[in-house]
C-alpha cells in the first residue's frame, strides 16, 4: 500500500536522484538529447533546503521504497516539483501525491494551484484539472531554456478552509 509522508532535508539526494532518472526516462519524448543532459546533471536547486525545512514535501512509498515525490511551495501556491519513479508511472502515484499537495495547500488557505509543466507531464496535469493558461519558455537554473505549460487549478471552495 502506497503512503505519503513528509520529506525533510536529509532526503534531497534520493529525492533528486529520482527526479534525474525521471527527467532522462519520461520526458526524453518532448524534448531534446542536449536538453535532457543539461536538465539531468544539474544540481539540486538551493530552494529545496527551504522548502523541505518548511513540510512543504511528500514522499510516495510503498515498502519502505521510494516512488515519488512532491513539492508545493506553501507561501505561493506553486507545485514546484512532481516526480514519480519512471518505471512506477501511470500507476496512480502521482495522482496521489497531486491530491496531498491539494490538502496542504487547503491548510495554507490557497484557492487556486499554479505550475509550469514539463510537455511531457501536460496531459496528467490536464487529467488532474488544471488548465494550460500559456505555452511558456522555462529558465531553468543550468542555463537551459525549456518550453513548458504554465498551468492553474482553481481548489473546489469546499476544501479551503
């Protein structure tokens, strides 16, 4: 049985490590080999001492393995990170993972999600609810410029407190 848990500092490199295969094995189909390279072999951003410091992650797993993560920035509303384990996708893992960042942003009182998604990820945010607002060139910390979905989600009213 799959739980969510909260992440903290001493998880980053399992976490990133698992974002790298991820990069390298889902989102190869949207974009370029340099691209991926670039993308893959940079470091960990400094944000994610304080976003893991602040519970602002959730970790997926099941039997003590890691099969995701996630992470929502709770003093913007933004989904910073989802990453699921390539060879556990499309198993419902990142579905989970969306629907407890929905919780903790319910607890932070925010009434709508915002992300920029890998072109690859679109269609799951799509199924998720969230809604492409425009098509968007992603600078990302290596250098590299990707295309990416700025997406939004409003929250139902009934889960904001």
């Amino acid at each position: 049985m799959i739980e969510l848990k909260s992440g903290s500092i001493p998880d980053i490199p399992l976490l990133w490590s698992l974002r790298t295969r991820a990069v390298r094995k889902l989102c190869a189909s949207h974009y370029s080999v340099e691209q991926i390279e670039i993308w893959s072999e940079a470091a960990p951003p400094e944000s994610y001492l304080r976003l893991l410091a602040t519970d602002c992650a959730l970790l997926a797993e099941e039997d003590g393995q890691l099969l995701g993560y996630g992470i929502l920035d709770r003093q913007s509303g933004e989904v910073i990170a989802l990453f699921v384990e390539p060879a556990h996708a499309g198993k419902g893992i990142g579905k989970r993972l969306m629907e407890g960042l929905e919780t903790m942003a319910a607890e932070e009182y925010f009434s709508r999600l915002y992300l920029y998604s890998s072109l690859n990820a679109a269609d799951f945010y799509r199924a998720m609810g969230f809604v492409a607002i425009r098509d968007d060139a992603y600078a990302h910390p290596s250098g590299i410029s990707l295309r990416s979905l700025y997406m939004e989600r409003d929250l139902p009213a009934d889960s904001v407190h």
